[in-house]
C-alpha cells in the first residue's frame, strides 16, 4: 500500500515529468547564479558603504532609506536570477 506521499509524487511526475540536465546545462545555471551573486555582492557593498556614511553623518531616515532600497535590490536580483534561470531551463526542455 502506498502512502498518501508516494501517490501525490506519482501525480506530480505525471503531470510535470522529472528532467535530468547536462553538466553543460548545469555549468550555464551555476554561472547565472554566480553573475547574479557578484551582482548582489556589489549592490551590497555600494550601499552599506552609503550607508556606513549616513550614519556617520547622523542622516537616520537616509539610513533607513538606504536600508529598504538595499532589501529592495536585492530581492529584485533574486527575483531576476530565478526568472532567468527558469527561462533556461524552459529551453533545456524545448531541446
């Protein structure tokens, strides 16, 4: 008898079958992932480092400002490596 675990991923294959990738593919999204991980890395030290100035100037509501806009960047970059991401794999299927 199965459990009510194995019949839901048995559905689920059906409807979304597994794909294997390449190691060629799996370099392509590993090298989107780090693209997007310099990008962040960036983002964050421009801004912390403004930061890191507001607050040396006393500027408090330029530092939270700084705060939301670097939460806000960074969560766009995920946002946008995720998409990109799903974009190729989209293609690896299509193949």
């Amino acid at each position: 008898m199965k459990s009510a675990y194995e019949l839901a991923m048995e559905r689920l294959a059906k409807d979304q079958p597994t794909v294997s990738l390449t190691d060629d593919q799996k370099k392509e999204l590993a090298e989107i992932d780090s693209q997007f991980k310099a990008r962040i890395a960036e983002k964050e030290l421009f801004l912390k480092g403004e930061i890191a100035k507001a607050q040396a100037a006393g500027k408090f509501e330029e530092i939270e400002s700084l705060q939301k806009q670097l939460s806000s960047e960074i969560r766009r970059l995920q946002e946008d490596c995720e998409a990109k991401k799903e974009k190729l794999r989209a293609g690896f299927i299509n193949k």
